[in-house]
C-alpha cells in the first residue's frame, strides 16, 4: 500500500469561487477519501424570520443566494401563500414560471462558462457569458435589476410584463438560442472537452438515488425526477419531459443542462403563448398560522421550503433545504477514485452553490 | 468526437463588433425599470411615515413635527416597496445607482412649512410663502464628528478630508 498524504481543497480555490473545504485523502494521485467542512458564510438568515415582517422577509429570502434569487423568493412566497389559502391570479402563476425558467437559462449558462473556465477553454468561457449577459440585460428590462429582482410578493407579483416586453423577451430568445447552438457542437462534440469530461466522475442510477442526489446531477444519472411536474406556477399547463441522461459522468451532465436550457426557452415560449390577461397580484389580509412544505425545482435541484406560523407578524420557522446541501453526499461519493486534477471539475459538475447551503 | 467546432465562432468573432462596451466613454443606456435610487418630490409629501414603516431595511426616516424626510443612501437596497404604498405617489425610482461615497451618507429633504390650516381662514394669512421652500440638504453621517448645525455640515464635510489630503503631502514632502 503507497503512503497516504491529505491534501486541502479550499476554502479558497481559483476555480470554484465560493468556500468549501475539502481535505482530499490520497493514495499517490487518486482520491481515497474527500471530507468536507462547511459554514464558512453562514449569514443566519433563516433566524431572521423571527425579527422580520412576513411580508419583508421576501427580500431576504431573494439574497439567500445570488444565482437563484428569483426562486428562493417565490417559493417563501409560494409556501406562505399555501398557509394563508391565496388562489394566485392566473397571470402572476405565469409571470412567475417565465422568471423562474428565465432564471434557470440564467444559471446554467453561468455553469457552462465556469466549466470551461475549470478545464481551461477560456474563449468558450467568455462566448457562454456573452450569451449570458442577454438574459441579465432582459431580466433588467422586465424587473429593474439584474440579480436580485424584487418582483415576488406574497399573492402575485409586483411588476407585470406587457406586450411589448414579451415580445423583446421571444427575440431575445431566438437570439440566445442561435447562439447557444453553435456554442452547443463545441461543448458537446469537441475532442478536447470530451477527453476531459467522458467517463469522469461516474454516478451509477443505484448511487444517485441512494445518496439523495436532487436536480441535473440526479437526472444525469438517470432518475427523470423534476419538481415542475408537482404542479407549482403554470407549470401544469405547459408540456415538457424531465431532461436524463444514462451515462453518469460529467459529460452527462453537461449535457443535461445544455439541453434544459433549450427546455427553458421552449418553456417561456409556451407560456408567452398561453399567458392570460389580468390582474397580476391579489391583496393579501391578515396573518399566517400553520405550516407548509414548498419543493421549487431551481436551477441546481430540487429545493425544500419549510415554514411555519404562529398567527402574528412574525414567523416562528423558515427553514430552506437547497439542493447543494443534498449534492454533497453524492459528491463526495463520486469524488472516491478520482484523480486529485480532475477533482475541481468534479465539484463544478455538481454545480455547488455554498452561499446557499450556509445560508 | 470532432476537431474544429470553435472555428466558425472564432471567424464569426473575428469579423463583428466587439460584444462589450468602452464603458467610460459610452455611457450605459438604462432601462426604464431599472432601480437606481429613490427620490422625492417633497413639496407633495404630506410626511405621513408610510413609507419608512413599509421599508425592510429602516433606511428611511420621516419626522413629522420638523417634516423632514430622510433616506440612508447605502441602507437602501432599491426593492421599491416604498414607492408602492406612497399614498401621494411622491417617492420614485431613479435610474441611475447611488454613487461610491467614503461615508455612509443620509440624505434629508426639509419640506416647505406647513400651510395654515383650513378652520381658521378668518385670520386672513396666506399660505406659508412657497419660495423658501424645498431646500435639499446633506446631513451629517453617523461616521462624521457631530456637528454643530444640521445646515453646515455640508461645507465641513467637504473641506475636511481636504484638510486631511493636504496635510498629508505636507508631511510626505517633510520626509
């Protein structure tokens, strides 16, 4: 048996920017064992519930992560509007779906560039956020900024989208979408990018299930699980199939991904299709009392929204699990039998978003 | 599995206009919704504090006694609840962000002095004269020394850290 050496992953790393440390167990090259610590930016927000209004504790729910800000706030919104029995008007259901999916083309385009900022291609990098970008410039369009948008609240939206905007969002779209097909052929084809991503970090069916794997990671593996379907939004009016692949590795997921992407788009145009006229927000009166569990498919997985109220202002419990937090088991599982240079890559793949985690 | 793929993107970069901006130069075009910072048409307000009870971060301050209102520029995070319960549709989002200070700054709005009220007109006074009225001023900063006056604090402000800079290259020069 060669000699073990431990080597320490993070908590500053130049290719994941957020901080998660990993003390990476090694025989020679390979990976025996990763063991991971967490809570370097815990913020305690989920504690502030009990200092906050209700109604105020959206914008905090928004700034519980960066990437996903549109979500996390509509699925507190969501979860205390179940409390409170609100029927949403149907356009806010639609609004909501549009951001949401917009936000997921959002995400996974910002994966895409980390990814092939992790394995070194660096022009492909700068493409996908070129891409990107347009769909930051639409969200400020529609809802005044371009990270954190403000536009949930409890019982329907603060903001509504007219014709017109909708009509520039379908551009965009067709835009986004042209481009990404050509950006596609090289994520997906491309020698250099497959030698770095087939068959690295295999996840089989049996293990993903097993350790709780959520999201792209899990369908990458083979489980076609996705949160749209529990009927949330306007979800159940719009058609579309969860996203798997069969092989496991990070090409899988890779692939997954892009191809949600192009999901999102065909989502948004349904909806943009289908959204009805109306009012955009219900007025909500009195307080919550009872609890609820909201499950959001984000962009990196299913996310559980737990809260509880006590009747007053003031809530007595919001607990948020995000599906980094469910990944890392998965991860960790995968990261067993790698090499220590394809260990970076691996932890992208999952799409790890620890300001999220910690909360 | 094929070579080449990133070709046509390339060439196609190669012959189009570059995808960022000269930032400096050519200014950014806003959209109409984007939230920048919150101003007041104060001669309309009528200082009724919903506002300041709407806002989740307590950034903004109504005195209704003195009809001040006040807004801490860096506690704002531009969410625009306020500009939504404003009964008088006096507060607005401006496009343009709060630019980078080296102080936390608070910016107070005086209203014009209240109007004589409607029970007793047989005094014969005219409303409050309008002229002197809205006088927009910057208050002192919790970070800087108390001040004496809340009218003055503007001149100290910007002559101190003046004072500091020269005084500054006063000594580097003397070593």
């Amino acid at each position: 048996m060669s000699t073990r050496s431990v080597v320490p992953f993070g908590p500053q790393h130049p290719v994941l920017p957020e901080p998660i440390h990993l003390d990476l167990v090694l025989e020679d090259e390979k990976v025996v064992e990763a063991i991971p610590s967490i809570g370097f930016i815990h913020r305690g927000l989920e504690k502030l519930v009990e200092k906050k209004d209700f109604n105020d504790y959206v914008f905090v729910a928004e700034r519980i992560c960066g990437i996903c800000s549109f979500m996390h706030g509509m699925g507190y919104c969501e979860s205390v509007e179940h409390i409170m029995n609100v029927e949403l008007p149907p356009r806010a259901k639609y609004l909501r779906t549009i951001w949401a999916e917009m936000s997921r083309i959002h995400s996974h385009t910002l994966w895409l560039g980390l990814l092939a900022d992790a394995f070194g291609f660096d022009s492909l990098f700068m493409q996908t956020w070129r891409i990107r970008e347009k769909i930051l410039d639409m969200f400020e369009y529609t809802t005044g900024g371009r990270v954190i948008f403000s536009v949930n609240k409890i019982g329907g939206q603060r903001k509504d989208m007219d014709a017109e905007a909708l009509k520039k969002l379908l551009a965009t779209l067709d835009e986004i979408e042209k481009d990404l097909r050509s950006i596609t052929k090289t994520f997906l084809n491309d020698s250099t990018v497959n030698t770095r991503l087939r068959g690295v970090g295999v996840m089989t069916k049996q293990q993903a299930h097993d350790f709780g794997a959520v999201g792209p990671f899990m369908r990458a593996s083979g489980i076609g699980l996705d949160m749209r379907n529990l009927g949330y939004g306007a979800y159940p009016d719009l058609e579309f199939e969860p996203i798997t692949s069969e092989e496991g590795d990070s090409y899988a997921r890779t692939y997954v991904r892009i191809q949600e992407i192009f999901q999102s788009i065909n989502l948004i145009r349904q909806a943009v299709a289908k959204i009805p006229d109306g009012e955009i927000a219900v007025p909500v009166k009195g307080f919550p009392k009872g609890e609820y569990f909201m499950r959001v498919e984000q962009p990196r997985g299913e996310a559980i929204y737990y809260v509880k109220a006590n009747g007053t202002k003031f809530l007595d419990r919001m607990r948020v699990r995000t599906p980094t937090f469910a990944n890392i088991p998965a991860m960790l599982e995968m990261l067993k039998g790698c090499q220590l240079a394809d260990v970076p890559i691996l932890i992208l793949t999952i799409d790890p978003c620890i300001s999220c985690t910690e909360r | 599995m094929s070579i080449m793929n990133f070709t046509k993107t390339v060439v196609k970069n190669l012959f189009s206009k570059p995808a960022t901006r000269m930032y400096p130069r050519q200014p950014r075009n806003y959209p109409a919704r984007t939230r920048g910072h919150i101003e007041i048409d104060i001669d309309s307000c009528i200082f009724c504090g919903m506002c300041s009870r709407k806002c989740p971060t307590g950034a903004i301050t109504v005195t209704r006694p003195q009809r001040t209102w006040s807004i801490k520029r860096f506690s704002c995070i531009q969410c625009g609840y306020c500009v939504e319960s404003c009964p008088k549709k006096c507060l607005s989002m401006h496009q343009t962000y709060t630019e980078p200070d080296g102080v936390k700054r608070t910016d107070t709005f005086a209203g014009p002095p209240q109007a004589a009220k409607p029970a007793a007109p047989k005094a014969g006074v005219p409303a409050a004269p309008k002229a002197e009225a809205p006088v927009a001023q910057k208050a002192e900063t919790p970070a800087a020394p108390k001040a004496e006056a809340p009218s003055v604090p503007k001149v100290e402000a910007s002559t101190a850290p003046r004072a500091e800079t020269s005084a500054g290259v006063k000594d580097g020069g003397e070593k």
